[in-house]
C-alpha cells in the first residue's frame, strides 16, 4: 500500500536541513530563522501530517480557504497561522479574526480596519509590511522608499504589531539577481529596526531561493512546494 504520510514528513526533514546547512555555511545561528509551511490549495488532511511531523507555523494566500482550515483544525494545539496573500479591504474582518500573522500588510486603511476588527481578546495581529521589492507593476507592496513612512503611520495603532519585511522578488533562477533583491530587503530592514523596537521578522525565502535568503538575512522562510508538493491551482 502507498504510504501517504512519507513525503510529507521526509520533505519537511529535508528542508529543515536546508535550513541548518545554508544557516551554518552564512555564519548564522538554525534558530534564529523560523520555518512557515505555505499550505495553501493543499488539503487539511497534509497539514495534519506536517503538525504531526512538529511544524506549527501555517501560511495561507486565500482568506476563504485559510480561514476553514483555521476552524476545521481548531483543537490542534499551538498552530500559528500566517495570512500571506493578498488582502481587500472588505476581508479584512476575517483576517482580523482568525490569523495570527499578516505579511501582506501594505496599505495604512487595511491596517486601521483590522486594528478595529481585532477582538479584544486577541494579542495584537503581528504585521509584516509587504515591500514591492523589485517595483513591478504587476506585484503587491509599497515601494522600498514608502516603507518608513508607512511604519510610522501604523505605530499608534494598538491591535496591531509591525514585526518586520516581507518580500516576493521578481522570479529568477539566477542566484546573483535573486541576492540583489533580497540584498536590499536586508538593507531596508537593517533601517527599520533601528527606528522601530518591534522589528525582528524578515519574511524572505521560498523554495526555489531559499539558500540565498538565508544568506542575506532571513529570519522567516516560506516554503510551500518544497513541503507539500506541486499545487495544481497557479495563482501565485
Ligand atoms: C505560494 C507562496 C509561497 C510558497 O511558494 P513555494 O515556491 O511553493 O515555496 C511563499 N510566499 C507566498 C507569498 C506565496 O504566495
């Protein structure tokens, strides 16, 4: 019989070991950069097996979805789930709601309609400010030279945490374009964190540039393939 539980608990092994080696050959310490497991189109059935394999951090792109799978896996103990897709405003309540973590904050209204929508009863909704690194039209995020102001505008707001940066480059398989583009997150990040305390999330890696993430700072990689498998929807 097939065993379906294998690949899962294999892959999530194998891309943890990336993770120490490209940590160990930047000089850096494993535990400072936190594995995210992308899920999204993938059924709950997989994320059962990876908590079962000890990861807890989830990531979801399409709020629908990621918020039936927040309530269908209500009594697992200690997810983390993460919104990492993008966001309209009149969703905003559901993410306010039901997520943890946003890293696709990148407009000051979304910021002040969650802030309201957080239930009391919730610590604050930690944000990460989506950067449009590489200034493509087609993409989300403010502009590298929008991004301090934009966090200064959202410091007053008490239900939500700015904890850092968060990045797709432009897609390339060529290592020197892809450290250039996460060479100036590093940089954009290393500014922030001296103008604001809350600062210590730079959300930059997925599978097919994790190494050079690593490399060049990331203390939070996303990582969906690698993980779960290829996705058969092919929105992102
Ligand atoms: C889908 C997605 C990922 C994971 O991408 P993989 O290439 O499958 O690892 C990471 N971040 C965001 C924002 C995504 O949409």
């Amino acid at each position: 019989m097939l065993d379906n539980t294998a690949p899962i608990a294999e892959n999530l092994n194998t891309v943890r070991d990336l993770i120490k080696s490209h940590a160990k050959a930047a000089g850096r310490d494993e535990n400072d950069i936190n594995l995210l497991a992308v899920s999204k189109t993938k059924p709950v059935s997989d994320i059962v097996l990876a908590y079962e394999s000890g990861q807890r951090h989830f990531g979801e792109n399409y709020v629908q979805e990621g918020v039936d799978k927040v309530l269908q896996l209500k009594s697992f103990q200690g997810i983390i789930w993460h919104f990492i897709g993008p966001l309209q405003s009149n969703k905003s309540r559901l993410v306010a709601e039901n997520f943890d973590w946003m890293h696709s904050l990148d407009r000051l209204k979304i910021a002040k309609r969650i802030n309201e929508q957080r239930p009391v009863f919730k610590a604050p909704l930690n944000c990460c400010i989506q950067v449009n690194i590489d200034k493509e039209e087609s993409k989300a995020g403010v502009l590298p030279s929008e991004v301090i102001d934009l966090v200064a505008s959202m410091q007053t707001l008490e239900k939500i945490k700015i904890r850092g940066l968060m990045a797709i480059p432009k897609a390339s398989d060529d290592k020197a374009t892809q450290k250039n583009s996460f060479d100036q997150m590093r940089s954009l990040f290393e500014q922030c964190k001296q103008k604001f305390s809350d600062f210590d999330t730079l959300s930059i890696g997925m599978s097919g540039d994790i190494d050079v993430a690593i490399e060049c700072g990331s203390t939070m990689v996303r990582v969906g393939t690698a993980i779960f498998g290829q996705r058969v929807k092919t929105n992102t």
